[in-house]
C-alpha cells in the first residue's frame, strides 16, 4: 500500500455518462496531483491541487473538473464520456518540501 | 520539443545481466528533478530512484542506479543483475524548478517496455 488510495479501482460506463473519481492522499501530503495515462497519450498531467487550491493544470478537458476538500481528498469529475476518454487515471501525491511523489493504483475507466 | 525523451520502446535483457535505459531531457530551470518509475502489468507506478540536478554524485538504490551527465542532459537508468520480476514498463519523468512548498507537476517520457528474459 503506497499510502494514496484512489478509488473505485475499475469503471465501466457509458458514453455520455458522468463519473467521478476519488483520491485520498499519503497522510500529510497537502500537494495531489492527476494524471490520465492512455495508449495513445501516454501519462498525460491534468491537474494539480495544494492545500484546497488549483495550483497548475495540464490538459485537462473541459468536461473534465477537480476539487480538493478540506480533508485533502481529491475528486476528479469526467462528464460526457466519450470512447476516448478510457484510460488509466492515476493521482499522485507530495509532501510539502518533498522530493517524492506517491502514486495510488490507479482507476481502470472503461467508456463503452 | 519533447520535455522526456525515452528512445527504447522495447527492450529485452537476459536475466543476471545488466541493462541502461535511457532518458533525455529537455529544461531551461537550472534546478530539476529526475525521477524513474516502474509500471508492472498490474498497472501501479512504483517509484524506483531520483537524482537531483545538484546532486554531484550518481543515485543508487540497491540494483538500481542513475547515470546522470548533465551536460548531456541524460539521465539512464541502469539496472544490474537483472530478475524475471523487472520486466516492465519504465518511465523517466522530470520535476522542473526548484521544490516549493505547493510541489510542482512531473512530466513523464513515453516509456521503455523492459522484458528479462531466461
């Protein structure tokens, strides 16, 4: 256990449908960090949250939104599935300060 | 430009010998980070090693070493005595810019599938 949990761990839905993704971060980590890794894109950088706060965004789709609570869990809303969307959507965490980042295992989403 | 350049989409390695990986990159910061990770067929990003753009010395953690020539902007992931258990995918990512206090975003390469083979 790597200390990020993402889950669910596997999604199957279908296309134009709306889910959201959820992401508890390693016990003091303020920093949370998605990503979205597909065959064609490879890992691709969303979006980033510290403390409760958006702190850098990637390519991230407009259909596509995240929060950070107070609590310091994440969510990740993807809205309008399309085939495409499919992948691997991974969150990360860092400590502040902190040279590492921990990776959780992941959700498998299957747009069908 | 690419930030990460992996060149080796496949590679493949008998067991006990050593293999390098190889990663370039591409930044402007003076400070950055680099970062290998391991993705095996289960899917999980395993954090392998980092070096850091002052670090003089080479990173190691036990089979696992980094060959960081600056001036090159390499930065090769070594693996020594390889096991059946290595095979996967690898990445080299980089942290641009000094470490804050907010942490700042990796990007990642493409990625090298690594088979170790009997």
């Amino acid at each position: 256990d790597s200390g990020v949990t993402q889950t669910p761990k596997h999604l199957i839905t279908a296309t134009g449908q709306r889910v959201t993704l959820r992401c508890s971060p390693r016990s003091g980590d303020l920093s949370v960090y998605w990503y979205q890794q597909s065959l064609d894109q490879g890992l691709q950088f969303l979006i980033q949250y510290y403390n409760g706060e958006e702190r850098a965004k990637g390519n991230i789709l407009e259909r596509f939104s995240a929060q950070q609570f107070p609590d310091l869990h994440s969510e990740l809303n993807l809205s309008s599935l399309e085939l495409g969307d499919s992948a691997l959507y991974f969150c990360a965490s860092s400590a502040q300060g902190g040279n590492g980042y921990t990776f959780g295992s992941g959700t498998r989403l299957t747009v069908v | 430009a690419q930030k990460i350049t992996q060149t080796q989409p496949g590679m493949f390695v008998q067991e006990k010998e050593a293999v390098t990986l190889d990663c370039t990159y591409d930044t402007s910061d003076q400070s950055y980070g680099l970062f290998w990770y391991k993705q095996p067929s289960s899917g999980e990003m395993i954090f392998l090693i980092y070096q850091g753009s002052y670090d003089e010395q080479n990173a190691t953690e036990g089979r696992y070493s980094l060959n960081f020539q600056k001036a090159r902007k390499s930065a090769n992931l070594v693996i020594s005595a390889s096991q059946l258990g290595d095979s996967a995918m690898y990445f080299c990512a980089m942290r641009e810019g000094r470490v804050t206090g907010g942490g700042n975003k990796l990007t990642f390469g493409t990625g090298t599938q690594l088979k170790v083979e009997l």
